[in-house]
C-alpha cells in the first residue's frame, strides 16, 4: 500500500488508517468525525489529499487538447483562473472530474481524483498523440487542503501568505507553493500543492495553530456531501453523462462538437434525460447509504437507486444522492427508501443542502 509524504504525522497524531485509492489514508482523528465535520465549518480543517493526481499540462496545443478531452471551453479562461470539468470518453460518460487551472497561456495544472489518476494519466497520453501538448506527472509534490472560514487567516499567520486579493477559483504561485482558493467541502478555503519535502512542516505549521484541526476522509466525505458535490465512482462513472449529473453547466462557452461524447451528451442537452441525479433527504427515522432503491411512496415501483448516503451534522439530517426516473425528480416530491426491507419516508431535495460560502458566494451575499 502506497503512502503519503504525511503517513508518520497522521500516525504520531493516533489517526484511524484505511486504505483509499491505493494509499494508507486517515479516516479520522481521535476527536471524531463529527468534531472534525463542525470544525472544517466553524473554523478550519486541514486534509491530506496528497493521493490524488497533479498533473501539467502544457504546449502550443493545450487549449484544443482540453476542448477534445472535455465539454467546457478553455481559451476564455483567465490566467491563474480555475474551472470544474470532466473528462469524457466516446460514449459520454464520465472518466474522471477534476480542476483545470491556467497557469500561463500554453500551461494548465491539473488536479485528478487519487484512484482514477493512473488511468487518466494513460488517457492523457494516448490522446496527446495528435497535439503539440506535454504531459507532466507532478509524482514529487504533496497536496493539503485547508477548509473553512479561518483558513484565510491562517494561512498568514501559519504560512506567512496573504490571499487577500485571490478569488474563489483563482491560483497564486508564491516561494514553490501552487494555492488556488478551491476545494470540495462548501467552505472558504485553499489547496495547497508543494514539494513532497516540504510538507511535513507545512503540515505542522498549520496544525500548530488552535483553530485549525486534522480532518479525515471520513468527515471530508460527510462535507462534500452536505454540498451535493458528486463523488467518482459513486454519484458519477464511466457511464454516467454530464447531463444526467445535473453539471452541464461545466458545458458553458462551448458551441461545437468536437470532443468525446458530444453526440449524446449534445442530444441529451436539447432532448432531456431519462434519470437526473438528485438530493434526496429522510423525513422518516433512520439513514440510508449507497445501494438502497427508492421506491414510489406506498408501492413496489422502483424508481432510482441512491449513490451516496448518510447523516448530516450541519443539518441534523440523513441526506444523500441519488439517480432517479426523471418524472419523479421534482424537488419535493415525495419517495419511500427502502431500508432493510423497511420503507422511510424521504422527499427529494434541492442541493445543495448546505449554502456554499465560498470567498466568491460571500461577496454576493453581502
């Protein structure tokens, strides 16, 4: 099993260690899941996410190499800028998702999902076949995400950084550091990509601090899901279409077809689905995880399946994600989960379940 350049500083901190993706992860700390969900949210949460993949991609042929990979538009992208997407292959669905931010105007940094990065890295390449484009596996760097509302104010008294004037969804390059001010749980908050030698103190320097607490993928799961953000392999695959998803906004600037999987993914665009996945939260006593079957109300008539499921400590409530027929999937209809041969009643629910508040979604607020 592989390790992260921050395997001893979890295990010196008594983490709960699994296997993810490949590497020996912490689950949790000891001060629990629910401490770790409601500090990322109060204050600020730092995650070791050093298993997923960075990759730079660059060349004169970048921007076209990333419009046939992906349905969005990259050309409009602003240095430093970043952009949600997914890699889709010929039959429109879903590789992987990841972020895609400008670094210079031939460069890209690419963040991939850990347990997806070895067969993404293989798609990049046999497709970099036709373009001028250069592939870099960054293997050398560590990644750490810090979470919530303090995390800029941490970061400048931990790290001596100030991103003041960075943007939701924006990178900065500073002393060998990529920060973008991005990340999965709703929350203000950064990504910190670094040089694998540096990360234990950088670790260190943060989690020093008072307000910032270690947080395992257990509550970074339970975060990701309160927003309503997709997990691969789960709520989304690789036969899943972005607009079956509910993210064909990633789709926004384009106005062709060149890229793998348009001609369903188009079609699916103007015609409608036959499933959409969708929020679905329990009224009823209980929790339901991935693989239960939802169930028109009082009936056997199996109208989806739910992917991601659990109990939100935000809103005291067992939420999750589903795929469910279309004609159901209005927002508040009413469904039965199925749980251990048990009904619950549930509704669907709009995501997500919590208000982002991210640096951009505060602004607007205001």
């Amino acid at each position: 099993m592989k390790q992260t350049p921050l395997h001893a500083a979890h295990v010196a901190l008594e983490a709960q260690m699994a296997e993810f993706a490949g590497y020996d992860m912490p689950i949790q700390y000891k001060t629990g899941v629910m401490a770790e969900h409601n500090a990322t949210r109060e204050s600020a949460g730092i995650f070791d996410v050093s298993h997923m993949g960075q990759v730079i991609i660059s060349g004169s042929d970048a921007v076209s190499f990333l419009e046939e990979l992906t349905p969005s538009a990259f050309g409009s992208l602003g240095t430093t800028r970043a952009k949600y997407t997914v890699l889709t292959n010929e039959q429109g669905g879903i590789i992987d998702d990841m972020i895609v931010s400008r670094m210079a105007e031939d460069q890209f940094f690419v963040v991939v999902n850990g347990a997806c990065k070895d067969k993404d890295l293989a798609w990049f390449e046999k497709n970099a076949l036709d373009f001028d484009v250069q592939i870099d596996h960054l293997e050398e760097r560590a990644l750490i995400a810090l979470q919530g509302p303090k995390s800029e104010q941490m970061l400048k008294e931990s790290l001596g950084i100030d991103t003041s004037d960075l943007d939701y969804m924006q990178m900065m390059q500073t002393d060998e550091l990529y920060v973008s001010r991005l990340g999965y749980t709703g929350e203000d908050g950064f990504e910190i990509s670094m040089p694998q030698e540096r990360a234990v103190k950088i670790w260190n320097d943060l989690n020093a601090h008072e307000a910032v607490t270690p947080v395992g993928l257990a509550a970074r799961d339970s975060l990701r899901l309160e927003m309503g953000y997709p997990l691969y392999g789960h709520d989304i695959d690789d036969t899943t279409s972005p607009v079956e998803a509910g993210i064909a906004w990633i789709m926004r600037g384009r106005d062709d077809n060149n890229f793998f999987g348009a001609e369903r993914i188009l079609k699916e665009k103007s015609e409608g689905v036959s499933r959409k996945r969708v929020g679905v939260r329990l009224t009823g006593k209980g929790v339901a995880r991935e693989g239960v079957e939802l169930f028109k109300p009082g009936t056997d008539e199996k109208i989806g399946v739910l992917t991601s499921g659990g109990f939100s400590p935000t809103t005291q409530a067992a939420i999750g994600q589903a795929y469910v027929e279309a004609e159901h999937a209005a927002v508040g209809a009413q469904i039965d989960v199925r749980v251990r041969g048990r009904n619950i009643e549930a509704v669907i629910d709009k995501m997500p379940f919590v208000a982002a508040k991210t640096k951009t979604a505060t602004k607007k607020a205001a």
